[in-house]
C-alpha cells in the first residue's frame, strides 16, 4: 500500500475550479515531456468524454467511459476458455435457478421458452456448449444464458477476472502511463480498486479528479475510504466561475476548513444583479412565471424531467415516449436521451425523422437552400434519392414544391406527427420503407397523437436551454440560476424539505455526512446478507422467521449511532418505534436507507445546483412543505449567505 502513495493522487476539484482545463493542460505536458506515452482518460458520460476529448487528437490517448474502456480492453480475454469458466463459477447459480424458476416468475418463463425455441431444449449443459464467447450487453439487464454482461456486471465481471488473473492487471499499468479518472466520486468501489491496484508497485500514475460534494448518482458505496486516505491530495482551491457572494454560500454549504474556495481575481470584480436570495411561498408557479418574465434567460431547476419537459411545453411527447418498454429502465436509452439527442445520431427512427425535417424547415426559412437539399442526400434511408436529383431547373423547381407542402405541415401548430407523416408520404420524399418500419412499432400510437408544434419546442429547447433537472447540469454553468425545490419518494429520492430543517438545528459537512452513511447503510447490507432479502421485501411470514436476526440487528444499530447527531435527527425516532413495538411494518420503516439517503441526496443536489450560477441565484421554496421551524430555517438560509423574501 505504500507505494501507492507516491503515484496516486487525488485532486479534490469543487465546483468551478477548472477540472477540464486543468485535466488538459495536463495530458498535454505529459505527450509533450513524453511522445511515447499512452495516457487513459476515464469519464463518467460520453458528453463529458466528448467534451474532454475536444482539441487532444493523439493516437496515444483513449478517452471513453468506464463502459467503453473495459469493453475495448477485456474482450480479447471474453473467449478464452479460462475467463469462460470464471464465467459459469460466477454466474453458474444464477443460471441454474433461471432454468429451475421455482418462483414460477413469468418473465424468467418466457426467457426460458425463447431459449427453447432457439436451442430446442434448456438445461444448465445445453446453457455451458452454447457460450462460446463473453459480451457487453450494453445494458442495464443480464444475458446469462447467452453469455451477456449488464453494465454492473461488465465492471464486477472485469474486476472477478482481474483479481484472478494479475497478468491482465499488469497489463493496464504497461500500456498506460497516466491514469485519469474523471469525476471519480460516481465511480464505484470496483472501478478504484481496478486502477488502483493496476498501478501500485510501478511507475504508472492515477489521478483521480472529483468533488465528494457532486456525488448525486450514489454509485459509491464507501468501500474504497481507506484507500483514499493514502493518496496524495491536491486541492484546487479558485473557483473560476461564480460571484463572490455565491462561492462563500457554497463554502458555507460545503462546512470543511480544508476545502475552501475563493473566487478567481477576475470573478472577484463581478457584482450580482441582485444578491442570492431564498424565496418561501404557497404559490410557486405563479412566482416563478413572474420570475421568467423578469429574467427570461435565467436557467430553472427541477427535480423532476416531467416538469422538465412541462416547462418546455412538450409534456404530451415526454409522456408519450416514457411510456414506451424500450426507454423504460436499464435499456440502453432512456426516454430523456432520444428526446434530446441530435437528429444525426438519435438512435430512434421517428425522432430522428421528425427532428430532420424540422431542422430543414428551419434552414429553409434561412433561405438555405443548398444546405436543405445536401440534407436530403447525406440521409439516404430515410429520403428518397430520386426525388434529390436535380438535372433540370424543373426538377428543383418541383422538389421544392413538395418541402413547401411539408414545410406548411410542420409550420401548422394543429397537425400532430401522425400529420407531418402523412405529408412527408403524400410528397413522395420519405423512403416508404422507413415509414412502414415506424409504423410496424405499436408503441409508437401514443406518440402519432402527440402535437408536431411540442417536437418543435423540444429542438428550441435544444438550441437554447433553459430548464433542466437538478441531476442533469453538472459541469454547466448558467448567469442565473432559479433552483425549485422539491421532494421525491421514489426514484430518485430526495428529502429535500428534511434537509432543511436538518440543516437548520445541526452543522452538516459532506465529511461527517458520507461517514455516517457508508457506516448506516454498511449496517443494513449485513442484515440483508444474512436473511438473505431485502428489508423493503419483508411480508408478514418473512418477518416471522427472521424476527430475531431483524431485532438484534435493529438494537445494536441504536447502541452503535445513540450519539451520532446524524443518526438522532434521521432516524432514532423510527427505531424506538420499532424497538418499543416491534412488528412488520416498524421494521420496514425503520431499517432502510432511504431516510437517509433522501437527505444526503438533497443536500448535494442543493449544492450542486446553487453552484451552476455564475452570478445570479434564486432558491424558490413552497412554504406549505416546509418541516420543523420555519423561524429557524430562515435564519439557516441567512448564515449561509442568503436574502430571505
């Protein structure tokens, strides 16, 4: 372990501070002092590896996401006949109780019948000769009896193989000199731990950039603390985006003396519009309009993407799209990517349509022409190249009488896509086939009926933001800010309401904060490890012939946390609940981590949303869910550097 000390570190990179410029400069001083090099960038999305990627073109550099990397890097291995049998000594379990199903589940059933009809029979043997090769199903859901890893499984799956085999962990430290992991605080432990042990002992170095505080998708689950503690730290510590008056509420916020920001030199000559102000009131849609009329450009904050898409005035078409099996949860896009994606690489063939023709439209009122008809000819599945050959003055004066006839279609505020559909066939310019295929889509029937003027709307949107959710900005920045605070019990869950009135009775510090959890949920993990189901699962017979692991488990978490103020304030009032009357439902209620967890989450959202603000911030609060003491709260939001309204 003390090796890794010298070539580890682990740069702390608050909101502002410059990340992706100094990760830059960086690989750009190391292919300098080194051609020779090969430097990996790990990012957390593809915007950000694309983002990254922009203006370092060198054969010597692979930027991706963890996803992509260990795709590209493991699957040479995925064939070898000993990674095939790691694979059946990890899976085989698994795979033997999906041919039994004796829960009768009805997914697994059908699984299991199409497995038949491809095979002819489906036993745990026929499963073994039938896997030749290992791959990424590039999705949130196994293939097990195919051989496909899901996105958690490709990472375990890497980490399993690695362990067993250290030549392959070698080899990352001999191919790669300088490790970067961007946006390290959403990696999990597995990732770190690849990386980690690929470099100790050699010359190879990792650095890890990331903000404890932007850590909102809660990936991480604290098994790599002790790790971090023998790293390296650097501290970037000038925040280059945000006022003065905005970066000591964020400090504030942040409540840690080895972590404080102060603004760059150039920053520190802006002032506000208006200082950063909290606004508590029982009508927040009436202020909020109110508040868009007088800053029309100010970017607005929801939890949620269907007030996200409301705002937009596309409500009917996120509904619609939502509601389709092939964007619901764990496939490889959800909803949100295709409604917001490019037309030229929108992985949906309706959007990628519709969004085409409205993107024409609008070069066509530019008086582009050129660029139109290039258009046209550069997507030859969807558009029919016959009606793009132009030899004669009459054949263009012809193609461009039908884009007028669609044209008027899209400009025609009653038409729905099933209308521009129609138009788009009745002009003879869409490919028949295409359309059919659409159409051969019985998911798609919602959205036919769906306005053409909110697609629109959408691709306005897209040009211009200016709503968002409070998940979806991190690493924007916008002049104003207007957060809209709410809550959620499901996914995800955020207590927002809680967190202040936790905020106002008790000083919190994302340190103090993420200890206390990884130590909670850690609790819990062993509970459900040992009963061997989740807590939330518990039915009545359940609880019954688990009661006495549940109650011992329940009394010794109350003994261990009594005194921590995190614990005291989230969770004790539960579990005397349940220790004075135990029972099912107190058990339930108490031992989960959603009480927790909602918190947390609401105050790194909180954070992360007050910190996308260069200059102007507005923190709009619904007064008739506020919990605890309203007095206090307002006194909370005043230390921390706040107008109250």
């Amino acid at each position: 372990m003390a090796d890794e000390v010298n070539n580890c570190h682990l740069i702390n990179a608050p909101a502002g501070s410059g990340k992706t410029t100094l990760i830059k400069s960086m690989v750009r001083k190391f292919l300098l002092e080194n051609p020779k090099d090969n430097i990996l960038c790990i990012t957390y999305t593809n915007r950000a590896a694309d983002e990254l990627a922009v203006n370092l073109k060198s054969d010597h550099i692979f930027i991706g996401t963890i996803h992509s990397f260990l795709h590209s890097f493991m699957r040479p291995y995925f064939a070898h006949s000993d990674i095939l049998k790691l694979y059946f000594e990890q899976y085989g379990e698994d795979i033997k109780q999906r041919i039994e199903n004796a829960a009768r589940d009805a997914h697994i059933a059908e699984s299991n019948e199409k497995y038949k009809e491809k095979f002819g029979k489906i036993d745990y043997e026929t499963v073994q000769m039938g896997i030749t090769e290992i791959f990424y199903n590039e999705s949130a859901f196994n293939s097990l009896y195919y051989g496909g890893l899901s996105h958690d499984d490709l990472i375990g799956f890497s980490k399993c193989i690695i362990d067993h085999f250290p030549i392959i962990r070698k080899r990352i430290s001999q191919r790669y000199q300088h490790i970067f992991i961007d946006e390290y605080q959403d990696a999990t432990a597995d990732v770190l731990n690849i990386f980690c042990d690929a470099v100790a002992g050699t010359s190879s170095q990792l650095y890890l950039f990331g903000d404890r505080m932007q850590q909102i998708y809660m990936n991480y689950d604290g098994r790599f603390e002790e790790r971090f503690s023998l790293f390296d730290v650097i501290k970037m510590t000038t925040n280059y985006r945000s006022v003065t008056e905005i970066v000591d509420i964020l400090n504030r916020l942040y409540h840690d003396p080895e972590f404080v920001q102060s603004n760059s030199d150039s920053m520190k000559l802006v002032r506000p519009d208006y200082l950063p102000r909290v606004i508590i009131t029982k009508d927040v849609p009436e202020v909020l309009a109110k508040l868009q009329e007088e800053e029309p450009d100010a970017l607005v904050l929801y939890l949620f993407n269907r007030e996200r898409f409301s705002a937009i005035g596309a409500s009917n078409l996120y509904r619609a799209f939502s509601g389709m099996k092939k964007y619901s949860f764990g496939r490889k896009f959800s909803a949100v990517d295709v409604l917001t994606a490019s037309y030229e690489e929108n992985p949906d063939p309706l959007l990628k349509l519709i969004y085409c023709v409205v993107r024409m439209e609008q070069d066509y009122q530019r008086g582009l022409y050129g660029i139109v008809v290039q258009t046209l000819k550069s997507n030859k599945p969807m558009f029919s190249q016959d009606v793009c050959s132009i030899n004669n003055h009459n054949d263009r004066i012809q193609l461009f009488h039908k884009l007028e006839m669609i044209f008027t279609a899209v400009r025609d505020e009653t038409k729905t896509v099933s209308d521009l559909l129609i138009s788009l066939l009745a002009a003879q310019i869409t490919e028949q086939a295409y359309v059919e295929d659409i159409l051969a889509d019985e998911e798609i029937e919602a959205v036919l009926e769906v306005p053409a003027v909110e697609v629109i709307r959408v691709l306005n949107y897209l040009d211009d933001p200016r709503v968002s959710t409070q998940h979806g900005v991190k690493g924007e920045s916008h002049t104003s800010v207007i957060f809209v605070a709410d809550d959620s019990k499901n996914n995800p869950v955020v207590h927002m309401y809680r967190f202040f009135d936790l905020l106002s009775q008790m000083p919190v510090s994302i340190q103090s904060f993420n200890e206390f959890f990884y130590e909670y949920t850690g609790e819990l993990v062993e509970l459900q490890s040992k009963i061997r189901m989740k807590i939330g699962d518990l039915k009545r017979t359940d609880y019954r012939q688990y009661e006495s692991e549940i109650l011992h488990k329940a009394t010794d978490i109350f003994k261990r946390f009594s005194d921590n103020p995190y614990f005291q304030q989230l969770c004790q009032d539960k579990y005397m609940k349940y220790l004075n009357k135990p029972g099912v439902t107190n058990a339930r209620e108490c031992l989960t981590e959603s009480s927790v967890l909602g918190v947390l989450s609401a105050y790194k959202l909180f954070y992360v949303g007050c910190s996308r603000a260069r200059k102007n911030l507005t923190v709009l609060i619904d007064k008739t869910k506020l919990q605890g003491d309203e007095t206090m709260q307002k006194e909370m939001f005043k230390r921390l550097g706040f107008c109250v309204e």
